[in-house]
C-alpha cells in the first residue's frame, strides 16, 4: 500500500485495465501464482503459452509492488562475476548459470520489441562507476572475465565516466553495453495485459491467506473468500513474503529502496548529465543509483529507512548525494519521492524452494530484478509444464530461517549506519 508521503514518477494511464477474472472455484487450475509482479506475470505468461490454466493472485494493484516502483535499471549478470559462480556452483552449473544471467536483460528487451509491449526504454548501457582505487581494481576484474565471454563491456577512464555521466568524484568505471532503462510500471503492467491475451485470468486485490494440499490438490483460500484448487503454485511474492510457507519470511532480510526524481531538468543541464542515457551505480557501500527518464528528470535512488518513512525528510539522504555528485542541480526542484520494498538473502543470490512437490517459493532479485525475474519465469514455466530441474539455473534448496532473525534488521540497519560513515569519509 503506498502512502501520502510516497509520490512515484511511474504512473498508470487511467485507462489502465483493473484485473478481476477468476477461475470458478470449483476447477482444478494447473497452477496458481500468488503475487503479481515482473516474475509471477513471467512465469504466467510462458506457462500459459505452454498450454498450462494459469490463476494469478495480487494482494493489491499490479504494479504497486516493488515490481513497478523500482528505478528501471535491466541489468545483466549477478553481484558475482562469472570466477565465482564457477567456483561455487561447479563447472557444468555454473557454466549454465554464467550463460543464463549473461542473457538476462536480452530477455526484456526482446520481449518488449516481439510483444510489442508499450514501454519506453533506452538501451545504451550500465556504467558502474568507481570512486576509489579498489573499485577500480574490482571493476578491471570483472571487465576482464566478462570479456573474456564475448560481453559487450569495457573499462571507462576518469575523463570518459565524467563525460559519460557528467557527475563529480569517479576515478573511472566499467561500462555494460548490455544493459538499458525502462519504465518498470508500464513494463509490469504490460506483462499483465498480454499474460491475459493468453489466457492467464489475474485478479487484483485477492490476499491469499492460506494454502493447504489434499489428496495431492492444492487449495488457495483468499480474504475476500475466493478458494481456488490447483495442480501447484507459485509463491512470487518476495520482499512481501508473509507467513503462507512457514519459514520462508524468516530466510530473507526486507529493506527500502527510496528514490527522488527532480523536476525536468533543463536542455543545458539534460546535455551535460548522462547523456547517452545510461544507468548508473556507484561502488559506495551504501550505493546509489540513478538515471534519467523519458521526460528529462534524474532519478537517483538508494537504501532508505528501515522503517516507513513519516515525511520528506527521510529522503534528505537521497538529496545530499544528488548534490555531491551533481552540484549544479542545487536550483532543481525535487518534485517525487517514493519507495519500494526489496528483499536481501544473507549470501547475496536469488532462491528457488520446493518443501513439497508442486509448491515453489522464489525470493532474492539482488538488485537485477527486472531482467533476472523475467528470465526465471520463462524457466519456472518450463519447468512447471515439464518437471524437468534442469530447467532452473539455480539449485533448489532447503528454506533455512536466518539465526536470530527478528534481530537481523536491528543488525542491518546497524550496519548501514556505519557503511554511511565510511562512505562519507571517502568523499
């Protein structure tokens, strides 16, 4: 639910479709998808093109999640770069897993152009910028390994990243030319109207309260009293993970993302800030990201408040950092803030669950979101229809509830605190 002091740039058009078709309750569906966001309308929309009876379940309005408030970054890849998922998952997995996230934001782009979806993007790339030396280092790694596979990637001097982002304070940085912007709403919200020109039936507003199995059937009962019986289904709810499979809350750590978006900037300003339009992260501790919109406004975002937030205020952090990078926006009026809800697992990956046959849970976007959720829907509806694992690029695991959870945010927050500190003294 978003509220008053929460003003997101990204709007629906009134026309907007409202989403309220159900299956009749006494048909068994082949699966239901409670949450509809970038992955449960992904895995609803391969699913249903492979011939599956497709129900999706949104506790509130398509879009409202963090789905469609996020900052419209499609970036491929993982936190990790290829060396490590080799190493960690082994050579035959971690090959298939290096080649799946390499591919991940080709999978939104081309999907936007072959559904002709309705959603302005451009796609020139993701600059990493770097602010120190040991960024620098960091980023030369990861531009060697991932040239090494064909990556349309290369290192960025400190006069190229000035020029390139217009912004103060970078030594230079790694540029991914397979990486783009989007508006995430509308993206959000066209996977929903073209989910349901194949036949998914999705309706909003349904909180699922509880899910049972009997008789090897699947029984979803909803607050509003729909009761919907299923083959399996598909937990994609996230950072908004409650209590339906015990334990799975416990496994991941949600944080806000707070974002700022300033008034259209100015055709002298808008030449000289990231104008070729790229995305940009930066490799402070407590990063922030930012790009520009299809209006001409900066966008900057970043880890906000552990709790919600009460006023303009808890975006002031947002606004220091728009101002250490870009000095000359002092004038600019900030018009929009907002925030969404993200979730962290402790070792930094996306996780797939099955406690039980035909039950699958999906938490973790990691900051990669849009292109790593789309990509796994296409591959959980393979997999749904097939039953094959070789299907999902990650391994199925067992939920493990993080130690002393109900403390872990006091620790986050904690710990944001002092990684602000540092950042600071690395100005």
């Amino acid at each position: 639910m978003l509220l008053r002091f929460s003003d997101p740039i990204w709007q629906k058009p009134r026309t907007a479709t409202a989403f309220q078709s159900l299956f009749p309750a006494g048909q068994c569906v082949d699966v239901v998808i409670v949450g509809g966001g970038i992955l449960g309308l992904s895995t609803a929309l391969h699913a249903a093109r492979l011939g599956l009876a497709v129900q999706v379940l949104e506790a509130g309005e398509i879009g409202n999640g963090a789905s469609g408030l996020n900052g419209g970054q499609v970036i491929p890849g993982l936190k990790y770069d290829p060396d490590w998922l080799l190493e960690h998952f082994g050579l035959e997995r971690g090959e298939a897993l290096v080649n799946f996230v390499a591919s991940t934001a080709d999978t939104v782009f081309e999907l936007i152009r072959d559904e002709r979806l309705a959603v302005p993007f451009v796609r020139n790339g993701w600059i990493q910028a770097a602010h120190t030396e040991t960024a620098l280092k960091a980023a030369a790694n990861r531009d060697r390994q991932w040239r090494a596979r064909g990556a349309d990637v290369r290192l960025l001097s400190g006069t190229e990243i000035a020029t390139m982002t217009g912004a103060q304070g970078y030594l230079g940085g790694w540029l991914d030319r397979r990486a783009g912007v989007i508006d995430p709403l509308a993206y959000t919200s066209e996977l929903a109207r073209v989910a349901a020109a194949a036949g998914v039936k999705i309706a909003e507003r349904q909180n699922v309260m509880q899910i049972s199995k009997n008789a090897g059937i699947w029984h979803v009962s909803t607050e509003s009293g729909a009761e919907l019986k299923a083959k399996a289904i598909v937990l994609a709810t996230n950072a908004y993970t409650g209590g339906l499979l015990p334990g799975l809350a416990e496994t991941i750590v949600p944080l806000h993302s707070f974002q700022i978006a300033t008034a259209p900037l100015s055709s002298n300003l808008a030449a000289a800030i990231l104008p070729e339009g790229q995305a940009v992260s930066d490799s402070r501790r407590i990063l922030v990201y930012y790009r520009k919109t299809a209006d001409g406004r900066l966008v900057l975002g970043g880890r906000g408040r552990m709790a919600l937030p009460n006023g303009p205020a808890d975006w002031a952090h947002l606004e220091r950092a728009l101002l250490r990078l870009y000095p000359a926006l002092s004038d600019v009026a900030i018009e929009k803030r907002w925030f969404g809800r993200v979730a962290m697992t402790p070792d930094h990956l996306p996780h797939i669950h099955e406690p039980e046959k035909g039950l699958l849970a999906v938490v973790g976007c990691q900051g990669r979101g849009i292109g790593l959720m789309t990509a796994l829907g296409e591959r959980i509806a393979s997999y749904l229809s097939s039953g094959d694992t070789r299907q999902l690029p990650f391994p199925v695991s067992p939920i493990r509830p993080i130690p002393f959870h109900a403390f872990r945010q006091v620790g986050v927050a904690a710990t944001i605190a002092w990684y602000r500190m540092l950042d600071a003294f690395e100005r």
